[in-house]
C-alpha cells in the first residue's frame, strides 16, 4: 500500500514541478499538465468504477501504460527548462494547474474505493509491474 502511495506521490510531485513553468515553455508545459491531468483523471475515473480485484488489476495495468508514455515526456521536459521547478503557476496555465489540485483531492477517495482489493494476489502482481516500470523511467 505504501508502494502505492509512493508512486501516486512521484507522479503529483512531477506535476507540481512541471506546473512551475515561465513565459519560455509554457505551449509545452500546457500541453504536458493536459496530457497528465488526462491520465490521472482516466484512472481515477476508473478507481471509482472497481468492483472487484480484476477491475482494479485493469485501472493499475492502464495507468501503468499511460504513465510509461507520459513520465520520458516530463523528465524531458525538467532537463530542458530546469528554471521551471520554482513551483509558481504562470499566467495561462492556472485552470491546469487547479484541475490537477481538484483531481489530487479525489485521489484518496477513489483509492478507498479500492481498498478492499488490494490484498488480492493479482493487485499486489499489478501493483508491483507499476512500481518496476514507473521506477525503470526514473
């Protein structure tokens, strides 16, 4: 569980980084937060929607995918603007960046809504293919 919690932590952290982009940058970041917002809203939809442990095995298997497309495209992106991790939100960007903080908050409840899964021998496979391709992109 706290593998979980661990890897949902990299990828709001990676997301504030990225939010703190300047005036040089800011197509690329708008682009990037859309891209991650997407991806979160995607899985935390799909959290609220389990109703057993191979639902669950599925939303884990899927952000995983989406998560290994997206995390080279923000490494990338803090490599070649390093100044953007000064955590304020340039102009243009704000409602993306509060559609990040909107489903952040709703992560922890989604979450609970899986919780009764996450002893399942298949969530714990599921759980720790994400942690080894998430950890593998670092």
């Amino acid at each position: 569980m706290k593998r979980i919690y661990g890897i949902l932590a990299a990828a709001m952290l990676t997301m504030f980084l990225v939010t703190g982009c300047g005036s040089d940058g800011s197509k690329e970041a708008k682009s990037i937060i859309k891209k991650q917002a997407d991806v979160t809203e995607k899985y935390i939809n799909g959290l609220a929607e389990v109703k057993n442990a191979d639902d669950l095995v599925k939303v884990f298997d899927q952000y995983t995918e989406d998560m290994k497309e997206l995390v080279p495209e923000l490494i990338e992106f803090e490599k070649k603007y390093p100044e953007f991790e000064d955590g304020n939100v340039p102009e243009g960007l704000e409602e993306d960046a509060r559609r990040m903080e909107e489903l952040s908050a709703k992560t922890a409840s989604a979450m609970m809504k899986a919780m009764p899964y996450m002893m399942n021998e298949k969530v714990v496979a599921a759980v720790e293919r994400m942690e080894k391709e998430l950890s593998a992109l670092d």
